[in-house]
C-alpha cells in the first residue's frame, strides 16, 4: 500500500519558491524567520549536528553566523516532488581567524520534507566534511591529502 502525500507537487514547489531566497539571502538578523518555514518539531541533520526542534535549529544557524565571516548559500538546482525536495547548493565562507583573506566554498545537497500546512518537518544536509571542509584546515588538511595519497589506488 502506497502512502498518499501530503501535498502536491505544485504546492511544494511554491513553497521551494519561497525558501530558495530566504537561505540565499539569509543574515545572522533573520534567523528567526525559519520560525515562518519550519515546525516546531522539524529534524534538521548534518555531518556534525542532529536536532529535533525549532529552536535548537536557530542555535545552528547563529552558530555558523559566528563560526565564519561571510556565509551565504546559493541554490544551483531543486528536484521537487509531492511533499518534500532536494535542493543542491554551494555554501561560500570565509574562515574566522584561519586566512580569512580566502574566499571558500563547498557543496551539498538538502533533502527537505513538508507537513501538510507547507512548514519544513525535516532538513536533513549532505556533503563530505572530509573533502569539503577538514581538508582545507591548515594542519588537518595535510595529515588528509597524506593519508589519501597512501590509500589511493
């Protein structure tokens, strides 16, 4: 037996319509309008976080405010389906502190799901913190590309 979904498919892509400028254009003063996007129980999951609540996904967002000077996120492409989407997306950073002078980025890929009412009940991120991230950390960096040139066939 089938599941019905929740939502068609035009309703969630007027709803991806909406979210798409609200992360692109996302400021540390704006945080609290996920209150507008998401539930009060919404999941949101990545390679270093796993929260089930509003609230503590706000805390992840100013965290990252904090964490690096200039974070801002573009949507490439967004695969829309009845009740849930896939958006992919580069994330443009500069570290705090660590050659903050370079301008970096990485990419993902978020799966999003809906309640009926058109809120976010989960956003669950994937991207490769080895590669993306850990990689370009000054230390952390080099003892990766040494251990991935030993392991490379």
């Amino acid at each position: 037996m089938t599941a019905t979904p929740t939502m068609t498919r035009t309703q969630t892509e007027d709803i991806v319509q909406q979210l798409i400028p609200f992360y692109e254009n996302l400021t540390a003063a704006q945080i609290d309008r996920f209150n507008d996007f998401y539930a009060e129980d919404a999941q949101f999951r990545d390679p270093f976080n796993h929260v089930t609540n509003l609230e503590a996904i706000k805390k992840i967002f100013r965290h990252m405010f904090v964490q690096v000077n200039d974070p801002a996120f573009t949507v490439s492409k967004s695969i829309i389906g009845e009740g849930d989407a896939i958006l992919f997306w580069q994330f443009h950073f500069r570290f705090r502190g660590l050659g903050n002078k370079c301008p970096q980025s990485l990419e993902g890929v978020s799966h999003l799901a809906f309640a009926p009412d058109g809120k976010v009940t989960l956003h669950r991120d994937y991207w490769d913190a080895a590669e993306e991230l850990y990689s370009r950390l000054p230390v952390v960096g080099l003892l990766m590309r040494g251990l991935q040139r030993m392991i490379r066939a």
